[in-house]
C-alpha cells in the first residue's frame, strides 16, 4: 500500500481505467487519489463510484500530488503542459499515456519534473492491459518503480529504450483493435458457413482467447503451436495456404508500420504546437 497522492489529470476512459485499477490492487487508498475532467458531471459521477476525490480544477490535482498521471491525448496534452508550467515541485513524478510525445517535450514545459513515458492499451479495463514504459532525463529507478507498479494493478509492464515508444504504440498499444478485427471477420465467417452469430460469437472468443493463453503459458515460439493444429492434409494447413494467399501476416506487418510512423506524426505535432 501506498501513501503517495496521485493525481490523474484528464481522467477519461484510460485514466479512469487506471485509478479503478489500482483501488482494486489496494495499491493506495481512495483517499490517496485525486482526477480531473473536463465536466463537472463527469467528476461527480467518479467520484461517487470509486470513493476518490474528482473535480475540474488540474492545478489544485497537481498541487497536492506527488505523483501526475497525465492522461489525456496527445492532442490536447500542449494545452495541459501549459496549464502546469511552473506550478510543479522540483523531482515531481509526472507518468504520461500521451501516444507519440517524448520525454524531452514534457521535460521543456515542465522544467525539473522527474517524467516517465508510457503506452498502455484499451484491455488495462479489463486488468489485462500490455504497457511500455521508458525514462525521461531526470526520472530514476524509484520513479520507474511506482510507474510499474501502477500499470501492472491492470495487467502487464515492460521497460523499453524510448527510441522503440512509437513501436509499442503501433504493436500494443493499436493492437487491440487489430484483434478485434480479426474476432468481427471470424464471427461473420461463421455465420457465413451456417452458425448462429451468438454461437459463431462465442466459439471466436474463446478460441482467440485459448490460443493466446496457450502462446502465454507454453512459452512455444507461435509457429510451433501453429504445426499442432497443421496436420497433414487437414483443414487447417488448407486454411493457412488461403490466408499465406491473402497476404495475413503482410496486412499486419504493415498494419503496425503505419501506425508507429502515425504515432511518431502525433509526437511531431504535438511538438509544433
């Protein structure tokens, strides 16, 4: 348990996410957590399902709080880094979500600000989140411990180089989106061969779920799992041979590509501004 007051500023689905996340961990008590949004409805609404204090005011979040989640996109990130310029305690611990925006940029609108830089994705809402983190110039291994631990009350968090954010953002932090592509086009294809869809629905799930449990927790390379579904004239080598003809594993590759070089446009952007 920790005593530290947290601020989440900019607490929509995300931020949200991440307080419910760890006031069920236990990782700090309500009374420890302050969030800000932009309605006042929104707050009262926060506040009166998790416990914490909620409110409109980021410079009151801020001024109380040892460490600042800042949780809004990257679009609207600027604006906020302006709101909070020169009102920070030296060595504050700042964490932002903000796809595509380095460390150096929230380092220069907030000068002596300790600044870790994180990418989680949509499942931390279902404590079954993938997060990257990586250290700003004056963030120590303290700062990244509390930041691990916050993204790991909602699943997963690995340290990465920052040169590879924009990476994380295109494979992880995109990703989900990708599965859920894959999950729509596989229900169809099941209504299409005589499924009802709440049936073709809940043999998809499950399946894309067993077969990334199985990937978690045999540790095999994917290709070898794949060859235990292949045999020798079978359904599934058929299967793979149309989708090797379709292009799969290319249309993902370049899926990813485009948007890790659109997470890197959104850095540049929000730099500009």
């Amino acid at each position: 348990m920790h005593d530290q007051r947290i601020a989440v500023l900019g607490a929509g689905n995300m931020g949200r996410a991440l307080v419910r996340g760890m006031l069920k961990a236990k990782w700090a008590k309500p009374e420890n957590f302050v969030a800000t949004t932009r309605r006042p409805e929104t707050a009262a609404a926060l506040a009166k399902e998790t416990g914490i204090e909620a409110h409109t005011d980021n410079l009151k979040a801020a001024a109380a709080a040892d460490v600042l989640v800042l949780a809004v996109k990257p679009q609207i990130l600027p604006a906020l880094l302006l709101e909070l310029s020169g009102a920070l305690k030296p060595g504050q611990l700042v964490i932002s979500i903000a796809a595509g925006v380095s460390t150096a940029s929230i380092e220069a609108a907030l000068p002596g600000a300790s600044v870790v830089r994180s990418m989680p994705n949509l499942p931390v809402h279902v404590d079954a989140g993938a997060t990257a983190y990586c250290f700003g110039r004056n963030a120590r291994r303290e700062h990244g411990a509390v930041a691990r631990a916050i993204f790991e009350s909602v699943g997963i968090a690995v340290e990465v180089d920052e040169y590879l954010m924009d990476a994380v953002t295109g494979l992880s932090g995109t990703g989900p989106m990708y599965v859920f592509q894959i999950i729509e086009g596989l229900a169809d294809a099941g209504v299409k061969v005589g499924l009802s869809r709440d049936v073709a629905m809940a043999l998809t799930v499950q399946t894309v779920l067993g077969a990334a449990k199985m990937a978690q927790q045999s540790g095999e390379h994917p290709a070898r799992l794949k060859d235990r579904v292949t045999s020798p004239g079978g359904t599934a080598i058929t299967a793979l041979h149309t989708m090797e003809r379709g292009g799969l594993r290319a249309i993902l590759i370049d899926a990813v590509e485009a948007a890790t070089k659109r997470s890197e446009e959104l850095g540049r952007e929000a730099k500009g501004r």
